[in-house]
C-alpha cells in the first residue's frame, strides 16, 4: 500500500486532532500516512510542525469552503480535488463545472520554476485524486489537471488497451500485455 488516508471530520479541531494523531503514530511505521484536515484551526505552524516532524503529509484539499494551504509536510504530496455534491450522479460523465482556475493554483505548486514550486524540493512523489462531485467527470478533470502540468492525456473509454499504446518511440524490450482501464470493483486496484 502506497499511502493510508485519514480524513478527520469538519468537527475536529487541532487541539483535539493532535491528540488522536499522537495516538495513530504508534500504530505502524510501515506506512506513509496523509491528513486531510477540513476545520481552519490547523491551518498554522503548530499543526505543520507536527506534520513535518512525524513525515506525516497535510493532504491538500480542494472544498467548497475550504482550500488547505500547499504545505508540504512529508516527503509526498497527496492532492484531492472534492466537490460539493451539487452534480447528481445521473449527470456524471462530461466535465459540467469550470474548475480550471483552482486547478491552475494548484498545479502552480508543482511547477518546479515558480515560486510556489520550490517547496516541492523534498516530494518523492505526488498523489492527485479528484472525484465526479468536483467537476463533472473525474477522468476528465485528471486529464485536465496532466494538461496544466504539460503531461500527456489520459486515454478514457476503452475497456482494454495494449503496452505497445503506452511505448514511447525508442523503448525495446517491454513486457507486451493488456491493460485494464475500467474499473468494476475494488479488486481491480489489486493485481
């Protein structure tokens, strides 16, 4: 498992956060964990301290009443674009809420030249997530994201594609299979 995620709920403060996640330390140093606080009193340098004494991440997130500061507080950085539930889900499947300008902030952090970009220095890698509820289509909005970060598209739709659809040119010797892209269940994220 890459990362665990623990979202605390709206209610909890950081008086009351620091204390359980004092707790959670001592569960198991065997995986890296991400934070997504959602009440405004963590947002200071007691609670980023915490989090960057203990390599725990301060996920970024991107509410509705609530942007996180791009804090980096571990050696990843773990983004999630969440919407508010205004989309019914008889309307996912298409881009419906022009998000672009939040995901240009965003995105501005990972831009290694900017300003904003040079406290990703330490970041071994970054997780990005975005659901329907944000924009529309949480495809969409990913492949909206890789385009603000000057990265190829993802190809949505095809049940199955090939390696060789994956190859860039001069690459010898990969391993030629198919590849699953829609997902049915859970299981599919587990090989």
């Amino acid at each position: 498992m890459l990362v665990l995620l623990i979202q605390l709920p709206p209610s909890i403060d950081i008086v009351e956060g620091l204390d359980a996640l004092r707790n959670v330390l001592h569960l198991d140093n065997g995986f890296r964990y991400a934070v997504e606080v959602r009440h405004r009193s963590w947002f200071q340098d007691l609670a980023y301290n915490f989090f960057s004494n203990n390599n725990l991440c301060l996920v970024w997130s991107q509410l509705t009443d609530i942007r996180t500061p791009p804090i980096v507080t571990s050696d990843f950085v773990y983004v999630r674009l969440i919407g508010d539930r205004s989309i019914q889900e008889k309307d996912f499947g298409r881009i419906q809420i022009d998000r672009i300008k939040e995901m240009k902030n965003v995105a501005r952090n990972f831009k290694r030249d900017s300003d904003a970009g040079r406290n990703m220095s330490g970041a071994k890698f970054s997780i990005v997530a975005a659901n329907n509820h944000y924009a529309g289509f949480g495809p969409g909005t990913v492949n909206i994201f890789r385009q603000l970060l000057d990265l190829e598209e993802v190809k949505w739709g095809d049940d199955f594609i090939s390696t060789d659809d994956l190859e860039k040119e001069g690459d010898v010797g990969t391993n030629k299979r198919v590849i699953k892209t829609k997902q049915t269940s859970l299981s599919d994220f587990f090989n």
